[in-house]
C-alpha cells in the first residue's frame, strides 16, 4: 500500500480548497438574505425597514414610541414584520388624481 503525500499544491487540494472557498461565499451570501418564518410570517430588521420607508433609525424608534408602527422584541432584537409594513404604505398611499388630457401634439393640460 502505497502513501501519497498531499499538500496545497496538488491540483485535489487545490480543487478541494477552491470548492470549500466557493461554498464558504455562498453560505455567507444565503445567511445574509435569508428570512425565516416564525408562524408564516417574515420579519424585518430595524435596517431592512429603514430602507425600504426611506427613513432613519431615529426615524423609525419615533414610529415605535409613538405606536405608528408595531414590533416585536425577541431576545433583545427588535423586529418588524413584513405584512405590517405593507399594511402601513398601502394605508398612507397618496394617489396624484390627476387627470391628463391631450389637447394636441404640442399641448397638454392637466387638471386637478
């Protein structure tokens, strides 16, 4: 029985590393957009909903305090979830209800 001496030099501990490297970046690119479900639902982070209301963190603990927006705190995490934020934009939506109008190629009006 014969005894190969492998080191990170051969083309398998190459491969073999390029494969963990590979698979190291792609775990840490799945833990970073991964959302669980607690009870069918997903939840935001305090960044997550920050961006997606355009708002800053001040911003958003003024939401909390004031009950605008719910939450829950779950092993000192504060958490939001998704369907409430939804909820919150489709109820402060503002339609333009403008009407445009063509009068010609050249002109427009619009009424309020």
């Amino acid at each position: 029985m014969e005894h190969e001496i492998v080191n990170r030099e051969t083309p398998e501990m190459k491969e073999l590393i390029s494969g963990i490297k590979e698979m190291t970046k792609r775990l840490k690119e799945i833990a970073e957009t991964h959302r669980p479900l607690f009870g069918g639902e997903i939840y935001l982070t305090g960044r997550e909903v920050c961006e997606r209301l355009f708002i800053s963190p001040r911003t958003l603990q003024d939401y909390r305090d004031k009950g605008v927006i719910p939450y829950t705190q779950i092993a000192g995490k504060i958490l939001y979830r998704l369907s409430d934020i939804d909820q919150l934009q489709q109820e402060n939506y503002k339609s333009t209800n403008k009407i445009s109008v063509s009068i010609s190629t050249k002109c427009r009006l619009i009424l309020d």
